[in-house]
C-alpha cells in the first residue's frame, strides 16, 4: 500500500531542503522554514496518495463512490447500496439517522 522507496526519498529530499534552507536563512526564519516543509512534505504526500486510491480524483469530494470518498478502502466500486438499519423498536428497514417511521434511533446494521 506505501511505497517505501518513494517515501524514504521524500523523506530525505525534505531533510536535504531544511538543512540547506537552515544554513542560508538566519536562525529564526530557517527554524520556521525547516518546520513549515517537515509540516508541509507529508501532507502533500498524503494527498498524492489518497488522489491515487480515489482513482484519480483530484481534490474533489468523490461524489460517485460509495462509502463517503474514500476510494478503494470501502468499496468504491461496490455495486451493492450503503448500509441499511433495521428500527429495533418497529423492525421497518431504512438508511438515516432516526426511523422515519416511529423516530427511534435505536437501530442493527445490515450489510
């Protein structure tokens, strides 16, 4: 699922930066560079690899998988709809918060 090789050159390209930008900028301005690319690198990789299990997606919500946008993790492509819940108080069949028929929210997951 990570690709380790890709990541441990991340990893040491962002070090590699840092310390470069540590030794041209006086201290206070290299310290917070330093930080915001420790901060900033793993969320760009982040990114790139979510966009990869959504298929390609972007940065966009993922309005056509199933499972809320998260792609491959929950069954992005699963011809079968989301959970349904069944009312423990009038055992009616639905897929909301509360019952719409008796407004119990007391429900059992069927998958």
């Amino acid at each position: 699922m990570i690709n380790y090789k890709s990541y441990l050159i991340f990893l040491f390209a962002s070090l590699a930066i840092s310390i470069g930008l540590q030794m041209i900028l006086p201290f206070p301005y290299g310290l917070g560079a330093a930080l915001a690319l420790f901060i900033a690198f793993p969320l760009i990789l982040r990114k790139r690899m979510m966009s990869r299990m959504r298929g390609g997606l972007g940065s966009g919500s993922g309005s056509g998988t199933s499972g809320g946008g998260f792609g491959g993790l929950f069954g992005q492509n699963s011809d079968k709809p989301g959970i349904k819940y069944e009312c423990l108080v009038c055992h009616k069949v639905y897929n909301a918060r509360e019952c719409p028929r008796c407004g119990s929210s007391m429900k059992r997951a069927m998958f």
